[in-house]
C-alpha cells in the first residue's frame, strides 16, 4: 500500500516509522526491546569483565611469585594469613627523627624489607637488595628498610659493612655524627631504599615487626598501589634474580 513500508520477513523489523500532516513519529516497540536487552547484555558483560580483572591481575601476580616461595604474615592468630590483605599501618623515623607512615606510599608498590644490624643474613641480602632497587627505581615503586635496632649508629654502620666491605669499621660503639660521616664517606651516593628505625620495646625484633607477627629477620612484604600485600617472603631473597624481577614488575606493572 502506498506510503507504508512493509517489514521484510524473518528477523527484527526496521523501526516502522509513518509521517503525515497530523501524526507524529511512531516506532515499533519491538526494536526497542530488542536494543534494549542487547545493552543490558553489553552492561552484564562489560561488569562481569571489570570484576574479573582485579582477580586475574592476582592471580597473574602469585603465579609470577610462586619462584620466590611466597607465604603470608603471621597476622591470623600466629597463622600464616591469606593473600592479597590490608597491609598493617605503620609510622617509623629517619635519622633526623622525620616521620613517614606505609601510607604515605599508597598509589606506589611497596617492597617493605624487615632487617636488622646484627642480622648477617640480613646483611649478605643487601648487595642484592641495593642492585634491585638502583634497576627498578621509579616513581612507582619504593623500597622501605625497617631496622629491628636501638641505635642510628648501628644501622648506618651495618649499611657500611654490607655494602662497602672494603671500608675499615671502627671497634666499639660510635657516635651518630661519626658514624654518619663514616657512611657519608663509604657511601657518598646513599642508598636506593629508604631505611628507617623501628626500635624493639623487648628484645631484639622491632616494634612494627613484632606487631606483623615477625619473630626473626629478614622478613620482606611486597604492597601493591592499594596498600594490599600481594607477596610475602621469609628469610633472604635473590633480589636481582630474573624471577624477582618478574614477581615485582607483576604488580608494578598492573
């Protein structure tokens, strides 16, 4: 009939429009439903997507870890705990007595390093340690040393011992401006990580650490940009191995 366009058979007719003097638009409902159950299946898909990328992303980063032989902090009643989970907070001080808080660092992956003076295993770790962090140094990536010690002078020291061996150490205790100079002299470009002091309350593990469940040391947590620890090693790790590099560039890369 003239003026009418009739629907080819099968499938999802075209949108049935008439115009005339006194009628408006018409459109066929049926194509309406159809578009719209085709977006809510786009929307359903789309969100079934985003909720699957967090979860890949860790699973991809624990496969990446696996090398390293990854466990959980002791935070879950002594028990190694579930990963990823919220990293404790925690505030500690540089040797000019300037706080920083783990939270400072959110929006950048954390390799957070528990050590100490009189640890040797801690100090054969950080020639590894300090060639890692020279190689992935970033905006987005920072490594914090937690010293479980009393004195700057020990910790500045051990850092000297570990990474300067060849540098003659005083015998007996030192004076903090004297140590300081010592590592200045020995070290004039300082260290790729950040080193802080976290002071035991008893005995010889630290306060942070004691509070993350660790009871000897090194012990290291690896954070990823939402303050969730994604990997957790203890003992010493072969930091400039490829499958370190791996494990951490998993996150960092995310």
């Amino acid at each position: 009939m003239a003026g009418k366009s009739t629907p080819a058979s099968g499938g999802i007719p075209p949108a049935h429009v008439v115009r005339g003097q006194d009628r408006g638009i018409f459109v066929d409902p049926r194509v309406l439903i159809a578009g719209s159950a085709a977006a809510l299946i786009g929307l359903t898909m789309l969100g079934f997507f985003l909720w699957m990328v967090p979860s890949a992303a860790a699973r991809e980063s624990r496969a990446a870890c696996t090398g390293l032989r990854t466990t959980g902090p002791a935070l879950c009643n002594g028990q190694p705990c579930e990963l990823p989970m919220q990293a404790p907070d925690f505030t500690a001080y540089d040797h000019n007595g300037k706080p920083v808080s783990l939270h400072d660092f959110r929006g950048k992956v954390v390799l957070v390093n528990f050590w100490a003076s009189w640890c040797g295993v801690c100090k054969t770790e950080k020639p590894k340690l300090q060639a890692m962090a020279e190689d992935m140094a970033s905006d987005d990536f920072v490594v914090l040393a937690l010293a479980s010690d009393h004195s700057w002078s020990d910790v500045l020291l051990a850092l000297v011992d570990s990474l300067a061996p060849r540098t003659k150490l005083p015998d007996g205790e030192v004076a903090l401006p004297a140590a300081l100079d010592l590592y200045k002299k020995a070290l004039p470009n300082g260290v790729p990580f950040q080193v802080y002091l976290d002071p035991p309350q008893s005995g010889n593990i630290g306060q942070i650490a004691a509070s993350w469940g660790i009871t000897a040391v090194p012990e290291s947590a690896l954070i990823d940009r939402e303050g969730r620890i994604r990997a957790y090693f203890v003992n010493k790790r072969d930091w400039e191995s490829p499958v370190a590099e791996t494990c951490l560039r998993s996150v960092i890369d995310e």
